[in-house]
C-alpha cells in the first residue's frame, strides 16, 4: 500500500520547525531527510526512522517495524502528533546519521 500525500504533508508540517528537512517520493513511499541525510522515511503511512543510538534512546520502547519486505527494520514513531517531540528527535539523530553518499559525475 502506498503512503498518502495527505499523511506525507501533515509528518513535513510537524517538522517544520527544523531547517533542512525534504523528502524525495520513491515507489509510493517518502523517504525523509534532513539537512541531506537520510533519517527516516513514511511507509504505508508511518513513520519509521533509522536505528540510531538517539532514537532508541529517545524512544526505547518503539517498536522496530519493516518498512518493505527485505527492507533493514526501523524504528516506528507512534506518537507524530507531539511536535516538539518529532523534531527533538531528529536533531538527536542528526550527528549519528551516515554522510551522503557522493554521486559519481559522467
């Protein structure tokens, strides 16, 4: 099942406190950034994010959930009401987050 735009506008409005944040549309499904790094992403209208030591810190309960089949699992948010939450969380996990990978030109 593919995530709806609606569910992908109202995640980017929570978070829109935060500089950097984009999302690019892949398959039906959102992958989120920020400052260009992957953190996250909506699959079937979640919203999962990377295992890093600051999300499983701020959050060591969540559930770890597949975002596809044979997909590495994530972390799902459950409560992407709380704002200031979300976007705590993504500072947090900003330093741990890989670099982008460089595209190689030609």
């Amino acid at each position: 099942m593919a995530s709806s735009k609606s569910y992908l506008e109202y995640v980017m409005e929570q978070l829109a406190a935060l500089d950097g944040i984009s999302y690019r549309a892949m398959m039906g499904e959102y992958i989120l950034y920020c400052r260009g790094r992957i953190f996250g992403g909506i699959y079937d209208d979640r919203l999962l994010v990377k295992q890093t030591a600051a999300a499983e810190r701020l959050m060591p309960n969540a559930p770890l959930e597949l975002p596809y089949e044979g997909g590495k699992p994530m972390l799902l948010v459950e409560d992407v009401d709380d704002r200031d939450f979300l976007c705590a969380l993504v500072e947090a996990m900003y330093s741990g987050l890989p670099e982008p990978r460089k595209r190689k030109q030609g």
